[in-house]
C-alpha cells in the first residue's frame, strides 16, 4: 500500500470516527436509536452527500465488511445449541411465516406493478429478508436481545439467513436461463501496467445498470487490438474488445494515469458490469 494510499484511508477513518462520534452524541441527546444517526451521517459524508469519504482504492469498504463480520459473529455467540434447539419451533414456524406474509402480498404487488412472475418472486423474497445485522444492533441497544421476545426475533432472522441460501440457488430457474450466474462471471483479467496499484481489479457498480452513473476505477488493458483477456468462472476465456476510447486512453511513460474517472454511458464499463461479480 502507497503513501498516499495510506494517509488517504487514515483520513477517511479520521472522518468516520469523528463523525459517527458526533451522530452518537446527537441520538443520545434526542434519545433516538445511533443507528439512526449512523446511517443518516453515513449519507451524508458519503459519495451522494457531501463527499468527504474519497475511498479510491476501496480499503475503507473492506474494512468495514470486516467489522460487519465481527458483529455477525457477537450475533452467533448469543447463542448455543441448546438455545437452538428449543427456538427450534420459532425458527421454522415462525420463519416461514413471517417470511410468507410479507412475501406473498409483495409478489402480488410487484404483479399488479407488471412485473413477470419470475422477477414478482424474486423481488417479494428479497423484500421479506431483513438485516440481522441492523435488528440485533437495535435489539442490543435497547437490552431485548436476550430477552425470549428477541430471542424469537433473532430465531427468524436465522431462518431468513439459511432461507437465502436456496433462494440464490433458484435464481437461475426463476430467471429461466437454466444455467449458473457464475459462467458468464469473470474472474481474471489483463489489467493495464499503469492502472495497476494493488492485487484485485475494481468494477465500480455503483447506480448499475443505468448507464449514466458509469465509472472506470481500474482501467483493463488493451494489448490484443484494443482488447483484453478475461478468464472466466466456468473455465472458458475470451479477448474482449473495447469500443469506447475512453476505456483505452493513450498510455503515458511516466505519466500517472487517473483511476477512478466519471465515464457516463460508456458500453464498455456497462459490459463488465454485467459480467462480474455483485
């Protein structure tokens, strides 16, 4: 990690700290939840708000990916196998349940919105998980998390988090292409030398799919008459080849190239967008 690439994450922690501080001290005054006030501070520092988060690189978001686990791991810890077992009953019936009345009316409703059935489906499921995350934040916040009514709540969280497992799986079948997701899914790829500055490519999915909130982070290279090698999930490959100039700028010896470039309806970021990872 670069110098610069340093004192910009420590900045931006610097600004998060401060902030998420001053959003505690403010709920705790108005006697509101703090996750109230994070997310509220959070829109507001980030990209859509002032932008005073620059994360470039995406350090930041991998360290709080991090911090989401841990919290995912306090949440298991509240529990033992005997606990599960006796919330056995509430897992499953009340799971299922909770997850069938909230579905059901908002796969109806995606219908009357005109949606397929396929799609109806897959939006009145994702619209009846929850964030265990969130809840059991909030649950702790208030000292219900071991109580038996939050053990309840968090026993249908649980079944949300195992439901999502064959939710995933049946995506391709609702989708009616028959085939996984990942055989169109890249995993390796020529990037250009001077657009390499850490060990992974980024894909900035940011406002996907509309066209006009494209962005180039990391540039992919175009050796191979303006194109670029990608091996995907499934074993194939393929050189792709690029149509828009602004993917293959000139390359400058010992000029450093700017990442992390606005480039509104650029086909070739829309390209890889569709063939990466979400």
């Amino acid at each position: 990690m670069h110098g610069e690439v340093v004192r910009g994450l420590i900045v931006d922690i610097m600004i998060v700290l401060a902030s998420g501080l001053v959003a505690g001290m403010i709920c705790r005054r108005l006697n509101i939840s703090m996750l109230i006030g994070y997310l509220t501070v959070g829109v507001l520092i980030g990209h859509g708000g002032l932008g005073l988060i620059t994360d470039r690189d995406h350090y930041l978001e991998e360290l709080a990916h991090a911090g989401a686990l841990f919290l995912l791991f306090s949440v298991g810890i509240e529990f033992s196998v005997d606990h599960l077992r006796k919330m056995s009953r509430y897992i499953v019936v009340g799971g299922s349940l909770q997850m069938i009345l909230v579905a059901v009316p908002l796969v109806i409703a995606c219908r009357i919105d005109g949606l397929s059935w396929p799609a109806a489906a897959l939006a009145g499921s994702a619209g009846a998980l929850s964030s265990t995350i969130l809840v059991f934040k909030a649950l702790s916040e208030v000292g219900q998390a071991t109580a038996p009514h939050g053990r309840r709540a968090m026993g249908i969280l649980l079944f949300q988090d195992l439901a999502l497992v064959p939710m995933l799986l049946l995506v391709p079948l609702l989708t009616g292409t028959g085939e996984s997701p990942d055989v169109m899914t890249f995993v390796l790829l020529d990037e250009r030398q001077d657009s390499i500055n850490d060990g992974y490519f980024v894909t900035e999915m940011d406002g996907y799919p509309n066209p006009r909130t494209t962005k180039i982070v990391d540039y992919p290279a175009s050796y191979h008459a303006l194109a670029a090698g990608f091996a995907f999930a499934d074993g194939h490959s393929e050189i792709h080849k690029w149509k828009d100039s602004r993917t293959f700028p000139a390359l400058r010896m010992g000029v450093p190239l700017q990442l992390n470039v606005p480039s509104p309806n650029n086909p070739d970021v829309l390209w890889m967008q569709d063939h990466c990872s979400y």
